[in-house]
C-alpha cells in the first residue's frame, strides 16, 4: 500500500478531485498538477454483509472520509471505526483505504 491519495488540483481555481475529472466542475479549467492528500476523518461507515452471487462473503467495511482537503470519498476500511475517528489514507493498487490514525 502506498501512503496517501493521489489529488487531482485544478490549475485555474487550485480545487482539489478524487478521483481524477477531465473537467473542473467549478471554473471549467482542463489542465491538472498533481498532489497527494494523506489524512481524513470518518463521517459514516456501513457494513456490507452480502454480495449478490458470492457463497463466501466476510463483512466489509466501508467509510465517507472527508480528507483533510475538504473532498469527500469512500474508502474501505481494515476494520469498523466510529464517526469522527482521524485516519490516514493509503492507496491499494488504486483504491482508497483509511486506517485509524496513531496519536
Ligand atoms: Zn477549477
């Protein structure tokens, strides 16, 4: 896993996406720098118990983490964690995981 998520920034209006967009829905701006957002905090998380079509299902977690660049995603989670828990955010061959802050 790597350390944080990969932060599309707009070069007109300096708005941060995740995911990446082909265009900035707040000034229309096309052009991109890259940047890297590592932290959040978790506003809701769900259990998902079934998956249609799977015999062996463990129970999944998965969280809205709104990052510490104001975006808000779903990342999954390694295990259940209360609202407003700080995280660190990794990216695991592209998807978004969130794991409890140390200290
Ligand atoms: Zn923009």
């Amino acid at each position: 896993m790597t350390p944080g998520l990969p932060l599309s920034r707009c070069t007109g209006c300096g708005t941060g996406f995740f995911p990446h967009r082909l265009i900035c829905p707040r000034c229309g701006e096309a052009s991109w720098q890259t940047d890297r957002v590592e932290a959040g905090v978790v506003e809701q998380m769900t259990t998902v118990r079934y998956a249609a079509g799977r015999d062996q299902w463990e129970p999944r977690y998965i969280a809205c983490v709104r990052t510490s660049e104001g975006q808000v995603i779903n990342a999954g989670l390694e295990e259940p964690l209360p609202e407003q828990t700080a995280v660190k955010l990794f990216d695991r061959d592209g998807c978004p995981i969130a794991r409890r802050a140390l200290g």
